[in-house]
C-alpha cells in the first residue's frame, strides 16, 4: 500500500512537472523530473518481486531521459553547439563497435587512478590489441596485476568455471588462478549475465561484450560507453548490491557460489566427470 501511494504522488508531481514546462520554468521543470527519477530508482530498490523492479528501473530511465531531453530542447545556440561536440567525443553516451570497442577499454583502463569495478560473464587472460597498431599493447590479467600493484583497488564479478562450457571452462579457471596468485579481489556469481566496467568515477563500459578474445574483437557485438552520472550511480548500486550479496538476484539465489572459495584445481578433471 505504502509504495502504491507513493506511485501516485509520483504521478501527480508529473503532472507538476509538465505544468512548469509549459510556464517555460525549464531549468525548474528538469531538477523535478531528476528527482523523481531518482525517488523511482529508490521504489525499485524496495520492490519485493524482479518484474516490479524491472518496471520501475526503466521508469525511472525514462523520466532521467526527459528531464535531459527538455534540457536539451531549450538550450542556447552556443550551449547546443557545446552538447552536439559533446555527442562526438565527450558527450554522455557513445555506442562502441568494430575497434573502437577495445580502444576505449583500453583508454579507461590506462587512465585509472583509484578504481576499477568489473562485472562480466566470462575474464580471460587475453591480450588486448589497437586495431590501429595490430600488435599486442598488453595483456588484460597483466595490466590488472600492475594496477593493483599501484594501489588501485580492483574488484571483479565473474561465472564460476564450473558452469561454463568446454575450453572455455579451462581459460576462465587458469584467468582466476593468476588473479588469485596476484591478490587482485573477485567474486564468483552463478546469475551474471550481464558486462561492464566502472574506472573511477569517470565513465561506464558496458555492452553485450564479454573480456574475452571474440567478445573484444567488436564483430558480434556492441558496446555503450556513458559518462552519465545517472549512469555511472546505477552502474555502482548494481555492482555493490552483487558484490554484497543483496541484490534482488541475489535473493532468489540458492547456488551461493559468492559465498564458496574459488578452489584452483585443473577444470579439466571436472569437465572430464562431467562429459
């Protein structure tokens, strides 16, 4: 009952909301939709089933995109040429494909200063290649290790070997063996399907692409990069909530592979019994 009320007031300071746009209260009319997005975000966090949080999460997407679009639509010829460079290089969101996809991991990752959180389906120890260059600039587990040795503090969501099929099994095992002789922090999580990564406070990385040699040759699939603070806040919340075993996800959980050591035995010996 409580949440059904709040959806409501929601709703009628909306129409608020639209009210003050059509007075030409812009700047007015844009900081009460980005409040509102946020207070839906908080209802999804309190939702009690994934459905209902779903529904709320893209809701409060869509008031952040009106609030930035009505911002947009009014601004001043020299703040809208400002934006329009902004959507060339430096604007909220980019869509990554081809050799992009990797250049842009690598820019983020070179620049860190403090830290790199990594949730992604499948980590290999790859190396990461410019398609300009066509030579190895680093391996991904090596420059992790030599991040981590400069006092950035890495944290990594990945699947456990044991649910991953074939090779890929035996790559994803001897990747989290050389982090774990390495000291670099990563839990193990049975429902990760999805990819990204947060560098700082700086901007998100995160697409259909898994850190896997076929996932970063950008041939299969896309990547979007944001600076978004809208963006880089849920991106955190998610990793957090996983990382702290309460997510929703987490709850309907009954693996709790988060909760078992990862034990660097020769996958192949499991795959072995398994087939």
């Amino acid at each position: 009952m409580a949440l059904d009320k709040e959806l409501r007031e929601i709703g009628i300071r909306t129409s608020e909301a639209k009210r003050l746009e059509e007075e030409g209260k812009i700047d007015e009319a844009v900081e009460l939709l980005t409040q509102l997005s946020q207070e839906l975000r908080e209802l999804a966090d309190r939702a009690n089933t994934s459905s209902l949080r779903g529904v709320l999460m893209q809701r409060s997407l869509e008031y952040a995109n009106n609030a930035t679009q009505l911002k947009r639509s009014h601004l001043t010829p020299e703040a809208e040429a400002e934006s329009l460079a902004d959507q060339e290089g430096r604007g909220e969101v980019q869509l990554l494909r081809g050799p992009q996809v990797v250049q842009q991991l690598l820019r983020m990752l070179q620049s860190a200063q403090y830290r790199v959180l990594i949730l992604t389906h499948q980590l290999h120890g790859i190396d990461l290649v410019d398609p300009e260059e066509q030579k190895p600039v680093v391996n991904l587990l090596t420059l992790l290790k030599e991040l981590h040795e400069a006092g950035v503090k890495i944290r990594i969501i990945t699947t456990p070997p044991a649910l991953i099929q074939g090779v890929e099994r035996w790559k994803q095992a001897d990747a989290l063996r050389t982090l774990e002789n390495e000291g670099v922090e990563f839990r193990l999580c049975s429902h990760l399907h999805f990819n990204g990564i947060l560098v700082d406070d700086s901007g998100v990385w995160r697409g259909t692409a898994p850190l896997t040699d076929r996932g970063l040759g950008g041939l299969d699939d896309m990547v979007e990069y944001s600076t978004s603070q809208w963006v880089r806040g849920l991106y955190l919340d998610i990793f957090r909530n996983r990382w702290e075993q309460s997510d929703l996800t987490c709850s309907q959980c009954f693996e709790k592979t988060c909760l078992s050591k990862f034990k660097a035995e020769d996958p192949r010996r499991s795959i072995e019994k398994s087939d």
